[in-house]
C-alpha cells in the first residue's frame, strides 16, 4: 500500500496565488487542499487532518492573524507559514507572536517556499514523536493539542475553567487536592471562593460521572479537598 501523503492546506482568495502555491505544493511531493477564506480555512480545519497551512492575511471577512488566533485558542498547533504581500516587521511579529511559524512574504521563491515548507513538517513530525498528545485513564482520553476530552470515545464539551479543572486531575490522577490550591491554579487567585470551586465541581461531575449524585471520578476528600479516581 503507497503511504499516504502529508496534506498543505493553502488559504488565499487570489486564485493565482492559489494556483502558484498549489504547484509548489504539489510539486514537493504533499497533497493540498485550497480554501478561499477564513470562514472556509476555519471550517476545513474542524473536520479534516492537515500537516502544514499557507496562509494569506488580506481576506475578506475573517483575515489570516484571525485564522491563527482562533486556531491558537482552541489547542491546534497545526504549523503555520504566513504568505503575504505585507512587508512590514510589524506585521512579521505580530504573525509570530500570536502563533505562527514562519513568514514568507510575495513575490516569493518556490523553492524556497518548498523547503521551508518540508522543513517544517519535518520539525513538527519530530516534535509530535517525542511528545505524548493523548493522555488516558480509564475510560476518559484528554488531548493536549485540541484540549478536547472523551468518555469512551465520545466527546464532553467543557468550557474553559472546566477544562483546565479536568487537566490538573487528569494529569495527578489519585492526588489529592485541597480548595486552595486547585482556586491558585485555576483561577490564579490566593483568595478562595468556595463556591466556584463547589459549582464547577459539580457542573463536572454532572458531564463525566454515571452518575452525579454519587460520583465515583471525582471524589471528595472530606475536610481535605477532591481526588480523581479512574
């Protein structure tokens, strides 16, 4: 069986562009798929598997420092290489600061592009290899890159605070942690309110329990504080 290719997505609604980029792409042995805007690269991205984005910042509707700040925020570390017509420093930082990998400006040289494009790859595959993505304990399976939890392959929706509350205790499984510390570490205040513990607790434990009134994940330590047990 061929092995499968990596796959580029390349984002640009210039059909020009597109269609020099998807050469080069192409041409360097990858697959690519093209979107046209940032609503579209968005929306590819949620449902499809891609190793490398090419990416254009002046789009209609959602621009290319967007694209990356909502991929950003949502745990995907997908490499990014900016293409764009905008020379400034200021705008080659500010693409950096908020998550991207690269920038390369146009006109460009293909094979240069081409390089850095499997240099890259090449850099987030090793990257991936040496690091543990999916944490698992019992029947639940945390990724660190998505942020996304799962019981028993389906996914639990969780918001933000609840995420990093199912982190820490997914991370330190049987550990027990007091009030004090789980308010530092989530809220990053020393001053404790009981009662946004207590409620996120049970928003929690009515998400991943079997049964919420009698929790079995997490338990609660009495006069000490809550444990995760798988």
């Amino acid at each position: 069986m061929a092995e499968s290719k990596d796959i580029v997505l390349i984002v640009d609604d210039d059909q020009a562009v597109q269609s020099v980029l998807y050469k080069v792409i192409c041409s360097n042995g990858f697959d690519a798929k093209v979107a046209s805007s940032g609503e579209q690269a968005l929306e590819l991205v949620s449902g499809n598997h891609f190793d490398l984005i090419l990416l254009d910042i002046n789009m209609h509707g959602i621009d290319g420092f967007e694209v990356i700040r909502v991929l950003r925020e949502r745990g995907i570390q997908i490499p990014i290489i900016i293409v764009s017509g905008r020379q400034e420093d200021y705008d080659t930082l500010y693409g950096l600061d908020i998550g991207a990998d690269d920038y390369v400006t146009k006109p460009f040289n293909p094979v240069i592009l081409g390089a850095k494009v499997k240099a890259l790859i090449r850099r987030s595959k090793s990257n991936s290899a040496n690091n543990e993505t999916v944490i698992s304990a019992g029947p639940f399976r945390y990724d660190t890159q998505t942020l996304r939890l799962y019981k028993n392959g389906d996914e639990i929706i969780l918001s933000s605070k609840e995420n990093a509350m199912i982190k820490l205790f997914i991370d330190n499984i049987n550990r027990i942690f007091p009030k004090e510390m789980i308010y530092e570490m989530i809220w990053g205040e020393s001053i404790i309110d009981e009662n946004a513990i207590m409620v996120y607790i049970n928003r929690l434990r009515q998400k991943i329990e079997d049964d919420p009134s009698k929790p079995t994940y997490i338990q609660t330590v009495r006069g000490l504080g809550y444990r995760f047990v798988v």
